[in-house]
C-alpha cells in the first residue's frame, strides 16, 4: 500500500488514561509536540512544520473563521464530442482547492456526468481565478466545491 503522509516527528509520550478524560491536560486532539490540533511539528493546526502545516493542508483554528473563496473570473465548459451527439445536458461537481494566489488545483469529481463531461468541466475550472479564502487577514489555500453545468442551447 503506498504512503498517502509521512511525516516525521518527535514522539510525543500520552498517557493512556488521559486519552478521553474531559480534564486531561491534553488539548482537544493534542497530537503534536505543540498539543492543539496538530501532528507533528506544526504550531497549531496541521500537519508538518508550519503554522497551518505545508501548503496545500488548509485547517480552520476554533475562533479563527477562513473566508470563503469568491469567483471572479469564469470560463464556460466546452461539450465534449460525445455529449454533443447524445444532446446530454446535466452537470459535474467537482471538490477543488484555491491556492492564495485565487488558482485552482487538486480536482476530484464529487458527482460526474460521464461522456468526457467530467475532464471538460475540469479543462474549464482550471481556467477559473478566485478571491482567495482569508484568514486572519491572510489569504489561505481553501477547499471548496463548485458546480459546472452543461446545456445545449
């Protein structure tokens, strides 16, 4: 099975009965050398050795809300050969990540539509720039979900 994270780190010792008792001292999810919600290094919520942990992890601290990216720029999808000939209209979800610079990356297909509408409609969002979510006054990468619709006009 490959490795999907690796992370080096210093062992933290926990012990086993302050796992689940509401007055440990361990933080809520305290798995990193800094407690909070992190693994490994990173200083509050993450994972690795940054504040958030390494690009591409987004992680929301309790008090600390992340700003939804806002679109600003959109390119209609093209039909693929397929749809066009069957007169498909429908639409593809996909789950993306806007990096802080308002780029798209890491497209998954959350519900696709099939007959190569789902590579078309990523072709498509890749092309999208968005506001970039903010936090604490500084853009983040954040997760979002968009839907790209096909219709035959």
């Amino acid at each position: 099975m490959p490795v999907t994270i690796a992370v080096e780190s210093p062992v933290m010792l926990i012990a086993a009965d302050q796992i689940g008792d509401p007055l440990s001292k361990l933080p809520n999810g305290g798995l990193g050398i800094h407690g909070m919600n992190s693994i490994g290094n990173a200083k509050c919520c993450g994972i690795g050795n940054g504040t958030n942990g390494p690009d591409g992890i987004s992680v929301s601290r309790p008090g600390h809300p992340v700003t939804n990216p806002v679109l600003i720029y959109k390119v209609e999808p093209e039909f693929s050969e397929e749809a066009r000939k069957s007169k498909f209209s429908g639409y593809v979800v996909l789950a993306i990540e806007v990096d802080t610079n308002g780029h798209t990356r890491n497209f998954r297909v959350i519900q696709g539509a099939g007959l190569g509408l789902d590579q078309k409609a990523i072709e498509a969002v890749k092309q999208w720039r968005f506001r970039p979510g903010y936090q604490d006054g500084k853009p983040v990468v954040t997760a979002a979900q968009v839907e790209v619709t096909f219709r035959l006009m």
